[in-house]
C-alpha cells in the first residue's frame, strides 16, 4: 500500500481543507459530507454520495452491506469521519470498502482536528 497521489485525490484534499477552513471541527460526518460533495459538484467532479455496495456471503446476496461516503471519479473512495483519532479498525474498514467495490485508491478525512492535513489518510492497494 502507498499514499494516495492521483489527481483526484488531490483536489478531494483542496476541497476537504476549504471546508474544514470554514467549519471548523466538532460537526456531525454528515455535515462535512454535504459540503464536501457540494464543492465536488461545484468543481465539476463526477461522484456518487452514499452509493450502497453489496456483499455476496454463503450464497446470498447484502445489497446494502455498507454505503461509501464518497467515490469520486469512479476511482476513489473517500470516507468523512468526525473521531476524537482514527484508529487501525478505520484503516481496516476503508480496506474492506475498497476491495468491496473494486475500487483500488481511498482517502480517509477525520475533520475533527485542528488542521485537516492532520486528519487525512490514503491508501492504493
């Protein structure tokens, strides 16, 4: 796994900072995932907000096993926290989300610290 470097992310991070700047942290994940899909959209970034990713176990079919935050690009995930500290279990769950929906970059951001670049992890597979 190495950092994150593609175009996308990139600007994802830009957008994730200006928001931050603006806001502040100590707001719901939801909150801060609005903003940050409204200045997607507002920088013409093709996204999906909350796209249900199933799961196949045993035979059968979770067609809402989870919901991505963000997959931008159609190449990246990105998913919103608002944690005291992002722990190896959000790692883990990014990993999972990534290889769940065949998507190999992924950007996590936790807004809930004092200078975004702080909150921001990236992984490729």
């Amino acid at each position: 796994m190495t950092l994150v470097t593609t175009e996308s992310a990139t600007k994802v991070i830009g957008l994730g900072i200006k928001v931050h700047r603006v806001l502040g942290p100590g707001l719901f994940e939801s909150v801060y995932q609005t903003c940050v899909a409204h200045e997607l959209r507002k920088a013409g970034m093709v996204f999906e907000q909350q796209r249900a990713i199933p799961i196949e176990y045993d035979g059968i079919v979770l067609d809402h096993a989870f919901r991505a935050d963000l997959i931008v690009e159609r190449e990246l995930i990105v998913e919103i926290k608002s944690i005291d500290k992002l722990t190896p279990v959000h790692h883990a769950q990014l990993l999972t989300y990534m290889k769940l929906a065949g998507v190999r970059k992924g950007l996590m951001m936790n807004f809930n610290v004092s200078l975004l670049k702080d909150g921001i992890k990236s992984i490729v597979l």
